[in-house]
C-alpha cells in the first residue's frame, strides 16, 4: 500500500495535498477574490450570443465539487438550449409569476422588489442562449428500484448552487437566480424522475450591451459578520 493512503475502518482514504500560501499571499489572494466576486451582479437582460457548450460543462463540474451531506451528491442540473423547450418554460414561469404578483405576493413583498425592477415579463428566459435548471434529489433510486437516503438535501444543494455561481461570474457571463413558485411545471417539462424537485432557474449568457442594474449596495462586514477572539 503507498505511503499516499491508508485504510480507515475498511475504506480507503488519501493523503490531502493542498496549496500552502504565506500569510501575505493568502491577504492578497482573499482580497483579490472578494473584489471579484464584489463585482457580480444579477443580471435581467441578456444577449443572445452564444456560449460554448464546454463552458457550461465546466461551470456545471465545479458546482458538482460542493460537499454534501454524506457525500450523496443530491443534485442534478439540467443544462437547456434548445429553443422550443426554453419558449415553453418562458410560458409556464410566466404563467405562475402572473399569479404570484397578482394574489401570492403580499403588499409588503412587492414594495420589497420594486427597487429591483422585477415584474412578469420572464423574456430572458429565451434570450439567455442557456438555461440551468438546478433539481435536488429528495432520495436516491437504487437499481433495484429501493429508496436510498440522502441527507441535508436542502443545505448541499444551495452550497453547491452558491458554487454554480460563482463559476459563472469567474467565466465572465452573467446570471439571475430565478424561482418560480411553484416549480413544479419545470419537472414535468424536463421529463424528470419522481425523487427529483426543482431547486432553481439560472439563466446564463452574456449581459445585454444596454443592460442595466439596480444602484443598490451590499451589507458591511459589519453588518453580516460578529467576530469571537481569543
């Protein structure tokens, strides 16, 4: 057996090589990934340019790379780009917003978004020249047909949905993170299995040359974080 791994209760474990920084290099780098991240936006008006498949694989194997409750990995996302299909899921998002603003929303929630500039109008839903649409899987169906746990459904599939993002912004496109309520049209559309349920909608593509955003800023450090020293 190498030295690189050993054995630990019966299952095979590898020894972890990871990337050592000095402390100023680690300053640097956090700092130069927040400014990053600090510029991405969500984004309502897109081009229609098209993106190579390639890039939507990658983007799709480094939200694949989150931790997950027992590693169960309980997600799945469905890449679309087909026209027809991404008209039909404009249709029916459509469909539950309209009902959604009109007698779901409270008077408070819609005073809440107002400053955003969102409404029914979902037309990004077919420019985007792509669609990821995010399921968890609420429990696995082995081969034999048998219910299989997963667990922290909810928590792995937001992480790794946290991570899409960020791939998408590192790859210089632009996306909303759309959900339709219910969702469920999204699996009848997509044709899939009974264990799957919608998690979220991104479209993705490159920003409108005219596009605009909400002058809105973010909470401080401050604001978002409590700090417990030594």
């Amino acid at each position: 057996m190498s030295r690189n791994e050993k054995f630990i209760d019966g299952f095979k474990h590898v020894a972890y090589v990871g990337k050592n920084y000095t402390i100023e290099e680690m300053k640097q780098r956090s700092l130069e990934y927040y400014d990053h991240m600090d510029s991405r936006r969500s984004v309502r008006h897109f081009s229609d340019k098209e993106i190579p498949v390639e890039v939507i694989e990658n983007i799709i194997k480094t939200a694949g790379t989150a931790p997950s409750g027992a590693h169960k990995q309980p997600w799945k996302f469905c890449a679309v780009s087909d026209p027809e299909l991404k008209s039909r899921i404009r249709e029916a998002a459509e469909k539950e917003e309209m009902e959604n603003y009109n007698t779901r929303m409270s008077e408070r929630w819609l005073k809440d978004l107002a400053p955003l500039g969102t409404d029914t109008n979902k037309e990004f839903l077919e420019i985007a020249p792509w669609l990821i649409v995010v399921f968890k899987q609420a429990y696995e169906i082995d081969e034999s047909g048998e219910k299989q746990n997963n667990y922290y459904v909810h928590e792995s599939v937001g992480i790794a949905c946290g991570m899409l993002i960020s791939a998408i912004h590192h790859a210089g496109l632009v996306t909303l993170t759309h959900t339709p309520s219910p969702m469920n049209f999204l699996a009848d559309l997509l044709k899939r299995p009974k264990n799957e349920r919608a998690f979220l909608l991104l479209p993705i593509g490159y920003a409108a040359d005219d596009s605009f955003v909400p002058d809105i800023q973010r909470k401080s450090l401050g604001e978002i974080c409590e700090f417990y020293k030594k």
